[in-house]
C-alpha cells in the first residue's frame, strides 16, 4: 500500500485490524516513519487479531451417570442434559459427565451441580462457581460420646454472613499469608482480610457440621462441609473479569458464564496458583474447627481426610472442572490420606467411598444427594408450621440451627431421595461404599435473612 496520505484507524480496520488502544501509537509510529508497502505490512504482523473462536456447532459427547425413576426426576434429568448439552459446545471442552445428584442452577449452557467438564489448556472460573473448593472433612474422634462433640463443636464453629470479630479469630499462618500476598489476584485488602476474619467459619446455605458414628468402627466422627467463603468469592469475581476479557477476544460467541482463562497466559498461570493457594486456605478452614473441638474434649484424633467437590483438577494440559462432583482418581488429589466422602441429608449416612476411574465417571462420583427442585418451589410444597415439619422429619437426632430459626429447605425432604442416589452410584460405577458414618446429629446455619440486621429495620 503505497502511502500517499496520512495513514488513519480507518485504513488499519480496512486492512482487517481490530481496533484497540495499540491503534494510536502504532499510527504515530507509521506516520512518523512515513511506513508503506512491506514496511507497513511487516510493522502490523504483530497485531494481527486471531479469528474468532467459534463454538462446536454439535455438542461434545458427555456422559450421563443418571436416570429419572419418577415424573418429578423426569422434569429434572431433562434440564440438566438440556444445559449440559448447550455447554458441551464451548470450543475448549473435550470430555464431559454428569452424576446422579445433578440439578441445573442458572441460564441455559451454565455447568450443572454434578456436572464435570474437561477443557483443554482452559481454566473456566464460572464452572467451579463462586464457592470455590467447597468440601469436606472428617476426623475419627475414637470413643468419644456423639453428644459432647457436637455440644463442643456448636461452641466452637461459626454459622452465617460475615466472619469472626479480632477476638474470636483463629491464628493465621503466616506462610499462607505469602503465598497470598505473592500472588496477582489475591493481594489486596479485601481477599487478606476476609482470608483473615472467615478462617474457622462455615457460611449458611447447605453448609453443615455433621456428627455420627461408624458403622464399621462405631466411632464418633465429625464430619464438616464448606468452602472458602469470602476469600474464594473474591478470587472467583476476578477471575470471571479476566477470563471476559479473553471471551470477547477470543470467542466473543461463547456464553459469558463460560469465558475462560487460556493457561498459557501468564494471568492463567497466576489464577491457576491461586486456586491452590485457596484449596491450602481451605483445608486449614476444616482443620481449625476440628483441632480446637478435639482441644476441647482432650481428646486425639486418629483418622482423618478430606476432599473437594468445587475445583478444577489438572491433569497435564486438560482441565477438570467439577461443580459438585467428587474426586475419585487419587491423580486429582496430591494430598490424599484416605477415602472420599459423600453427605446425602441430614438424617442419611455420610458415605465413605473408594473407586477406578472409568470412560464414564472421568474418576469423579456424586458429591451428594442433589436437589430435584428449588428451594422456592420445596418451600411451597409443605403444609404445616416449621416446627412441625422439622419435628417430623428430624425424629431421633440431634439437629440445631445456628441463627435458631428453621430451614426447611435443607430438612431431608429437600433432597433427593438417598438410596436413588446410592442405587445409581452403583449401577454407573461411581464409587464403591466402605463405610457409612450413621447420623447422631447436625448443626447448620439456618435461615440466616430471618432476622437479618435490615428485616428488623423495616419491621420496627
């Protein structure tokens, strides 16, 4: 192209450039140099924008670990294979499953619970969701009497918005606080200080701190079951920031619930070190609650492993992504001490499983008993108090709500029905039960918005 004028941002988007901030200092750079011909060609090779990624016009196989066995199951399997299939049409993905305890949460193409999605070299934030590393922990506490330990826990752990006050805060390791403060997305205030004053609190939702005994052992064991709160839903806020940045380069087509983060990039290097530094904080958030209530009693533990069912797990350049799916290949775990563990309800067994990974499962298995319906619809399903629905379905155990005011929707009748789950499990190879940790009792946040700080305002 010969130069006979002052070259402009019309010429650069003519010859096939995607406008950008580079525009104005590349013009004044060719005009200056009066750039023409190769010159000019050879001076915007490096800002050539590649084609638009487009999404597969077929959905990408996936494995469907699930069945419906009744109308309302129907209506459920249906939407969740719907939203997987849409799903299974980003460009990144090359394998996929969903397990029996699968719902849909979200807009058409969202991850559903108990989905796993496989990316190559992709880490999508919006498929391990804001609870990142949402997990579980259970320590054998031998003899002890199921009663005392919930009575010690309930003085110990922390249910509801918000954190601990300066007072009440758990020590904070500093090796930790490096890491965290090494890294791009998780130093600054607002993550340090909610990695700070969140460490030992369980958050409200379906979060629980579980007590039982072993069938096979007849210990007592506390099993506990949250993720990394404040700290992680910062670190998944800005990941979802830079993985949109790269969506409308890359692949402005894909779904903004599942824009990714190439790992090649140094921002994907970064988030991927951030997410372990969030699966290192959550453990400890297990830990603090269950060395202090075994401080407690005086008593020492003697067993204890944990798992997580939000998370990405990597294996060479693919990435699984599960959202609400259980680990089963020890290769996702590299700190694995035991078996993995699965809650169904609260007046269910917490399962204790061991399995292969097959073409099916991925190496994953359900992380629970999943819902069929919301909780709005659940709500409105009943007839009766609260009181007398918790009292009818809490008979025999020991359950507790934090804030003191009834959750119906995460009483048993919420969930799915455990042994379709349990039956499932086996008929699609997804873990093999070695032991079962038998309800004593439970404690949970309850409804935390009853008596919310605001509601008490509008009422007065």
């Amino acid at each position: 192209m010969e130069q006979t004028k002052k070259i402009t941002g019309n010429d650069l988007i003519h010859l096939g450039y995607r406008p950008g901030k580079w525009f104005k200092e590349a013009l004044e750079h060719i005009n200056e140099n009066q750039l023409e011909g190769d010159a000019l060609r050879n001076f915007l090779e490096p800002f050539k924008t590649p084609d638009p990624i487009a999404l597969y016009i077929e959905s990408i196989p996936f494995s469907i670990n699930i069945k419906a066995e009744n109308e309302l199951e129907v209506t459920n399997v249906n939407a969740v294979v719907k939203t997987m299939a849409e799903l299974m049409k980003t460009p990144t993905l090359v394998d996929g499953a969903i397990m029996p305890d699968a719902c849909p949460t979200g807009p058409i193409g969202t991850i559903p619970v108990g989905g796993v999605a496989v990316a190559k070299n992709a880490i999508h934030p919006g498929m391990h969701s804001a609870d990142i590393c949402c997990s579980v922990m259970l320590t054998d506490f031998g003899k002890a009497a199921p009663k005392d330990v919930l009575d010690a826990a309930h003085a110990i752990t922390h249910f509801g918005p918000g954190g601990r006050d300066r007072n009440s805060q758990f020590r904070f390791p500093m090796d930790l606080l490096a890491e965290i403060e090494a890294n791009y997305f998780l130093n600054d205030q607002k993550c340090i200080s909610a990695a700070r004053s969140h460490l030992g609190t369980q958050g409200d939702g379906n979060h629980f701190l579980f007590v039982g005994k072993s069938k096979n052992t007849g210990n007592t064991m506390m099993v506990t079951h949250h993720g990394s709160r404040g700290f992680g839903a910062n670190l998944y806020s800005k990941g979802m920031k830079v993985a949109e940045k790269y969506r409308r380069e890359l692949s402005p087509d894909t779904l903004k619930q599942n824009a990714w983060i190439p790992f090649e990039t140094e921002k994907g290097k970064q988030y991927w070190e951030a997410l372990q530094i969030i699966r290192k904080w959550t453990k400890k958030n297990h830990e603090v609650l269950h060395d202090a209530t075994l401080e407690k009693l005086g008593i020492d533990k003697e067993n204890r492993f944990w798992n997580e069912h939000n998370f990405v797990f990597k294996d060479g350049d693919l990435f699984y992504h599960a959202k609400g799916a259980t680990p089963l290949d020890k290769k996702f775990m590299p700190d694995i001490t035991g078996p993995r563990l699965i809650p169904l309800n609260m007046s269910e067994p917490v399962l204790i499983v061991e399995g292969e990974t097959t073409a099916s499962n991925l190496g994953f298995a359900p992380h629970g008993a999943g819902r069929n319906v919301s909780r709005t619809q659940h709500r409105k399903s009943k007839i009766g108090t609260f009181q007398e629905i918790f009292e009818a379905e809490t008979k025999g155990l020991d359950v507790r709500f934090f804030s003191e005011e009834i959750d119906i929707t995460e009483l048993p009748s919420a969930y799915k029905n455990a042994e379709t789950v349990r039956n499932q499990m086996e008929e699609f190879g997804l873990g093999k039960v070695i032991d079962e940790v038998m309800p004593y009792g439970c404690i949970m946040a309850g409804d935390v918005l009853k008596n919310a700080p605001w509601r008490k305002k509008k009422r007065t």
